[in-house]
C-alpha cells in the first residue's frame, strides 16, 4: 500500500519541472504522480504515492522541501483516504453492439460520454483494480485509445480545516 505525499506547488510549468527533476536527480522511486488543479488558482497539488518498502516517505518529503516552489507538503503516512482513478476509454462499436457495451458500462457503473458511427467513449472512475478490469473487459470490443488521470485521493473527515489553515500558514 503507498504513503501518499500531497505536494502543494505553484501553478507554473517551472515549479512541475523542477519537483520532476529532482524526484529524476535523487532516483527517488515514486509511480503514478497525480497533477491536480487546486481551490486556489495559484496552486497545483502532486499527489505522490510513495513505495515504504523502496525509499523512505520522509526522505521524499525532506527532499521536496528544499524547493523554493513548494509551499506545502501533507504527509498523509497511516490517514484514511479515498482513492479514485479515471479513465476514458474509447472502444470500436458498430451499432450492434451498443446495448452490450452499455450493459458492462453499467455493470461498472462507468458512463457512455461520447457517441460517434464507428466508436463509443466510456467514462470508468474507481479503484484501479475496477478501472483496469472494465478496460480489460472492454478489449474484446477492441479498445482503440485509452486516457487515464492517475489515481486521485484525498484525506476523509475533517481533514480540510486542517488542510485549510495549513495552507493559510503557508501563504
């Protein structure tokens, strides 16, 4: 399971480039980084799932740190958090098998956002185990081009009047 980072940066290419190069630079193991566009237009939260069992999550974090663009990092470590995934999958379907792609998209409760001649666009949020089962589901369809957000999680309960004055400390 990750040790999830929330990393409040500054709404700039620069301040994305500089947090990826020194994640590059330090060979820091990270996967499925999440770019996020905040409450505030001024900021971009990264969401960085951690691997405990390949680096150390405060290494990450003292690392992150150290960058003049970073105003805040949450160290999420043990809180109880809801982790959602997205995908758009647009799969071929001749008019004929409509009724079978909407039956598995409603099995997934996933949403037909798109309808052309030749292709449907479904829409599947979840866990990443669903997400990936639904694509997997969907190839026998023949699956022409997938979009994935990355998995997007935030702190259940009461967590924003904290998330909230910290970032008010940081401002």
């Amino acid at each position: 399971m990750p040790h999830w980072l929330a990393v409040t940066v500054e709404n700039s290419v620069e301040s994305l480039n500089r947090v990826f190069h020194l994640l590059r630079r330090r060979h820091l193991p990270v996967r499925d980084i999440s770019v996020c566009r905040t409450e505030d237009p001024e900021t971009l939260r990264l969401l960085i799932p951690v691997d405990p069992d390949r680096v150390d999550p405060q290494r990450v974090s003292a690392n992150l740190e150290k960058l003049l663009c970073v105003r805040a990092i949450e160290d999420w470590g043990e809180r109880p958090i809801v982790v959602r995934d997205m995908a758009l999958v647009k799969v071929r379907a001749p008019t004929e098998t409509w009724v079978e792609i909407a039956q598995l998209a409603e099995f997934y409760r996933a949403r037909i956002v798109d309808v052309g001649p030749e292709t449907l666009i479904v829409e599947v949020t979840g866990s990443t185990e669903k997400v990936d089962s639904c694509i997997a589901r969907l190839q026998r369809f023949g699956v022409v081009e997938v979009i994935r957000a990355g998995p997007m999680a935030m702190v259940r309960g009461q967590a924003e009047a904290a998330h909230a004055a910290r970032m008010a400390e940081a401002a």
